[in-house]
C-alpha cells in the first residue's frame, strides 16, 4: 500500500487540481499539491531504509495493461535498490520546488495549473523509476516528456518561451525514435518486454546477430545502441543537447524539477537500470563513454563564457550527466547513480537560488547587470556558495565523494576509452570551478551594474522560498556521505543487490579505490586553481576577461555560440524542412491537390454552371427556337433508328 500511495498520490492531486483548481482556489491548490508530494516524499525514505539497506525487493502488480495474443503486459511496480533511490530523488526535490514555487509563482495568475502541472510530471516520473517492463517504462518516458513541454512553455504568451517547448519536444522525438526501436527489437528478440524474463535471456545472445537496416548486426549492441539514443536525447549528449539550455525559458521551480534533478536523469537511470544488456555489450559501452566524456568537456567549455545565470547552471548539467554516463559506459553503474544522487540535490539548489537571484533583481537573469548583491541578499548568497562548491568538487561537500569517484573509476578502468574519460573528467573538473567562481562573482561582488531603480529594491526572498534552499543545502552538503555505502569497497554488491548487475570480469569498482594519490588530487587541484583565477579576474583585474574576448574573439564566439550546433542544424534541417514544406504547401497542397481537387473540381462546375446561365435569356422566341430543335431532333432520331 505504501508503494501505490508514492506513486498516485501526486496523480491523484493533479487531477484534483487540474479539474477543480478555479474552485479550490491558489492556496488550496498549492496545499493539496504540495501536501500530496510531500507525503509521498516521506513514504520514499521509508522505502529507501526498508528495500536498499535490508536488501530486499517488493512487486506490487496492479493489473494487466495489454493482453493481445501473445503480448502480455502487466501494470506493476518494481521496487528495488535502483528504484528506492530514484523514489528519494525524485520526491524530495519535486516537493521542495513544490513549496518552493508558492513563493516564486506567488503573482502569477495561473498558479493552480502550474502546480497541476508539476505533480503530473512526478507522477510520470514516478512511474518511469518504478516500471517492470519497457512498455511501462516508456509509459513514463513520454509522460516526462509531455509534462515538459506543458511546463517549458507554461508562459504561452512568450514567444521564447513557445518556440523553446518546442525544440525540446521535436528533439526528443528524435532520441524516442531510437528508444521505440530499441524496445521493438526487444520484443523481436526475447519475445517479451519484462525486465525480469528479458534481462534472464540475455546470455543466450551473446555473439548472435540478426538483420537490421539490410545487415546482419550484433543482436545486444543493436538494442543498446538503440536504447542509449533515447537516453541521449532525454539525458541532454552531445548532438542532441540543444534543448536543454533553451528550457531555461519555462519558470525557474521547473528548471530545478526537470532540467536539473529529475527528467535529465532518466537516461541514467535506465542505462543502469538495463546493466544486463550492456555489460554484455562492450561496444555499447564504449560508445556510452565516449558520449559522455565528449559532453562532459563539450559543455563545461560553454558554460564558461554564457551570461545567464540560468543558462551557465544548465550547461553544467550536461557536463555533470556526461560524467554520469562515462561512469556507465566504464561499468561503474553504482558511481554513477550516486554522482546522479548527489547531483539533484546541489544543482537543485543551484538553479532555486538562481532562482531567488532573479527574484530579488526584478527578473534580471543577465550576469553582466549584476554585481554586488552579496550584501543585500546574504542567505540566497550563502546557499549559491554552497551549491557552487558542491558543484566544483571541493571537500568535503556532497559533489566531491562522488564526482572525484567517477573520476577515479575512470582511471581505474584501464582503456584507451577509460584513459580519455579520465583526462576530459579531470580538465571538465577545473572548467567546472571556474564557472562556477566566475557565477558567484560577477553576481554577487564587484561594483553593482544593475540600474539605482533595482538595487534600490532589492530584497531577500520570503521564507517559503529560504526554506527550501536549506532543505537542498543539507543534501548538497551531507548528501554524499550518507550514501558512500552505495559505493564501498566490496559492500556495493549488497547495497544493490539484483537492481544492478556487474560482471564478474568487470573490477572497476574495486580498483577505483586503489588508484595513484596523484590521481585522487589532480581534479582537487585543477578546480583549487580555477577558483584562485576567477578571484584574479573577476575581483581583483575585471579588464582581463574583456581583453581575452578581444584577443581571442573567434574563439570566444565560438563558445559564446555554443559551438555553432544551432545555426548548424539550422542549416541542416530547419531550412530545408522548411523549404520543402513550403514547395508542398504552395505545389504540392495549393496547385495539385487544391487545383485538380476540391478547388479544380468547384471551378469546372462554376464555369459550366455560368455558361449554362447565359442560355437563360428570358425571351419566349429563344425557348420556342430550343424546343423546334428538341422536336427536330427527336424526330430525326427516330426517322433514321426506323430506317436501319
């Protein structure tokens, strides 16, 4: 019972709040919400101390869902170690953002949908990290999905806002297009779609192949292949990133839900949730580190120049998920779901107290009219610094337990593939401090360069908003800690239990414990350096980062321009979409099949029905004349028919 109630109870309240919210009112709707997440929040800890630390798995089948032939599908939860987790994460921080959003939505006219909106996107997710088989978890994906674009372009009115819930859905789309595959060839190949009965059969197709797009490919490197393109375009990789910064333009309590802690994640978790496919599958797991590496660097050199608050904290997402998913491709699952536990909590309160940031200067989010506001907003200050270090990797907050660990891993690893993972973690661990000083600087020191109109109202958000910080501030803070045993030298096997399968062969978790002291010290000092230099350059000789720009303009315009993937898939294939869209609107649509169509059609008939008009004279000579010629012809017609 307590499972079902962390599942539907946010259900129950969206649709409670999404028929009824005009008459419940804003604060009934914000309790009703607020109070359901928050329960189910609760209930989700139990759960993480009943199943993870007692080893043990619960199945609550609810019903059959699909029952056609022989395609059988149940609706049921499967809660595990993996799901416990995933409970936690999501319930905790969507009920903080939950109560966070009363204070941050307080003037907007449309609270009741917009609290709706969040508690059906945690019960999507809810059903995501619970599914027992793909059909489920797809349920879920595409419900993450759904809600997304109803929270990115909750402002409707705004254009941005429109053309950015947009983007995101068409590109993950693309993602969900492999991702169906994947799931179709699961079902061609074990002709089932249960983890359990599926992930069993697994070893039985090690070395077969079977065709695909006209070749005789590796059946397991096929589907995860297939499944990691799902990931990709929902989790934010390289190539199919480039929503995520756009999303920024939704309200900031849905950055921090979505674009930060939860949805972003999905990819992950599945990934680890699928660890009996792909450790079976060494070339998907190479591709998987690969992407991951590439991103975690990729993104972290953009984020160094943006200067939207928001939008430097989303490109540290993508870096931080390509660290997670490096970890899954070097088979190191367990690290990766613990840096994605650590993760939601600090970059949650990254993006709430940006959050309070562009409450407090009248919804200004460009760091350049900042500067100075450390003294007039001191606890959204102190909360930045902690999400920042957390971030950066400094000990002893929650980010440096598990992103130096995946660093580790990486090294520990002992491939071509593992040793660039390492170098591209360690340089994006620096890249990582450094926009993170300069994020903390150039907004909160230096002389103010907001107008007098705005520091003159610049105040500390109410406390409906600081409470929530200092919820995520403890997680940013202890969260690593309490969830090292995740982690532990040869104790990871019993804390995960059956969730998550690691081979036999695969050490990685057992050497990253033993690596090189240089090793576990070069990110600390890479990011230790990046924040001594954004002190010189940002407090002490605030010309220099101007005159970089200047010297090294192509190179500053390149990142500034997020290295051009936008105006490159605008070339690609925005603009012949369009054309062609517009050759078979005005061609195709308008002249062939409006012209000898519908229109063609109507046209004849109106020109054959004026013709006919004109015979319509009115004159009783001219009817006289057409009927002498109807006898004349009739007669005619006769005479000669009798005569053959």
């Amino acid at each position: 019972m307590m499972y079902v109630l962390i599942v539907f109870l946010p259900l129950l309240a969206a649709l409670i709040v999404g028929f009824f919210g005009n008459k419940i009112g804003d604060r009934g709707s914000q309790l009703i919400t607020s109070g359901a997440v928050i329960i189910a929040a609760v209930l989700s800890w139990v759960s993480l101390w009943q199943i993870a630390f007692n080893q043990t798995t619960e199945m609550v089948s609810l019903f059959t869902w699909i029952n056609s032939g022989d395609f059988d599908v149940n609706w049921a939860l499967r809660i595990d170690s993996l799901t416990a987790v995933m409970l936690v994460v999501v319930n905790t921080v969507s009920a903080v953002v939950h109560v966070y959003s009363i204070g941050y939505m307080a003037h907007d006219p449309h609270k009741p949908r917009f609290m709706a909106y969040l508690s059906m996107f945690t019960f999507a997710m809810l059903m995501l990290v619970t599914s027992d088989n793909f059909v489920q978890l797809y349920f879920g994906w595409e419900g993450v999905g759904l809600a997304s674009y109803l929270l990115i372009g909750f402002w409707y009115k705004k254009p941005s806002a429109n053309a950015a819930a947009i983007k995101a859905f068409v590109v993950n789309r693309v993602g969900d297009f492999g991702f169906a595959l994947g799931i179709m060839a699961i079902y061609l190949v074990f002709d089932s779609v249960s983890f359990s009965e599926v992930f069993a059969a697994v070893p039985d197709q090690v070395g077969k192949t079977f065709e695909f797009l006209g070749f005789h490919v590796d059946i397991l490197t096929t589907i995860c292949l297939l499944l990691f393109v799902g990931a990709m375009g929902k989790s934010a990789q390289i190539g199919l990133h480039t929503w995520l910064p756009d999303a920024m333009e939704g309200p900031t309590p849905v950055s921090a839900l979505i674009h930060a802690a939860t949805m972003v994640t999905a990819g992950v978790f599945m990934v680890a949730r699928c660890s009996p496919i792909f450790e079976y599958s060494p070339t998907a797991l190479l591709v998987v580190t690969i992407v991951g590496a590439t991103t975690c660097v990729f993104a972290a050199t953009i984020g160094l120049v943006q200067n939207d608050i928001k939008r430097v904290i989303a490109y540290s997402t993508c870096s931080q998920l390509g660290y997670m998913f490096f970890a899954l491709g070097i088979g190191a699952y367990p690290v990766a779901i613990f840096h994605l536990f650590t993760h939601a909590f600090f970059k949650a309160l990254l993006f709430l107290s940006a959050g309070s940031v562009i409450h407090a200067v009248s919804d200004e989010q460009d760091m350049r009219k900042m500067g100075g506001l450390w003294k007039h907003i001191k606890v959204t200050y102190v909360m930045m610094w902690i999400g920042s270090l957390a971030l950066a990797g400094i000990p002893f907050f929650a980010g440096f337990w598990s992103k130096d660990l995946i660093i580790e891993s990486a090294f520990a690893a002992g491939t071509n593939a593992g040793e660039y993972a390492f170098w591209a973690g360690t340089i994006a661990a620096g890249l990582t401090a450094f926009y993170s000083g300069r994020l903390i600087f150039m907004t909160f020191h230096g002389k103010p360069r907001a107008s007098k109109e705005v520091m003159d109202n610049i105040h500390e958000s109410p406390k409906i908003m600081l409470f929530p910080l200092g919820v995520l501030a403890l997680g940013a803070t202890f969260g690593g800690i309490m969830v090292i045993p995740m982690t532990w030298d040869g104790h990871y096997q019993e804390f995960w239990g059956s969730a998550i399968l690691i081979l036999e062969n695969n050490d990685v978790m057992i050497k990253a414990h033993h690596v090189p002291a240089w090793v576990k010290l070069l990110p600390l000092s890479l990011a230790l350096v990046a924040f001594v230099l954004t002190v010189q350059m940002y407090i002490r000789r605030t010309d220099i980062p101007v005159q970089l720009a200047k010297t090294h303009s192509a190179l500053h315009q390149f990142l500034l321009n997020k290295w051009y993937f936008d105006e490159l898939y605008d070339f690609l294939f925005v603009r012949p979409a369009s054309a062609i869209g517009r050759f078979l609107w005005t061609f195709g649509d308008g002249k062939v099949i409006d012209g000898l169509g519908p229109n063609g059609v109507a046209g004849r008939v109106m020109v054959l029905a004026r013709r006919a008009s004109q015979l319509q004279t009115g004159y009783v000579y001219h009817y006289a004349f057409a009927m002498l010629l109807g006898v004349a012809g009739f007669v005619s017609y006769f005479f000669f028919a009798g005569g053959q």
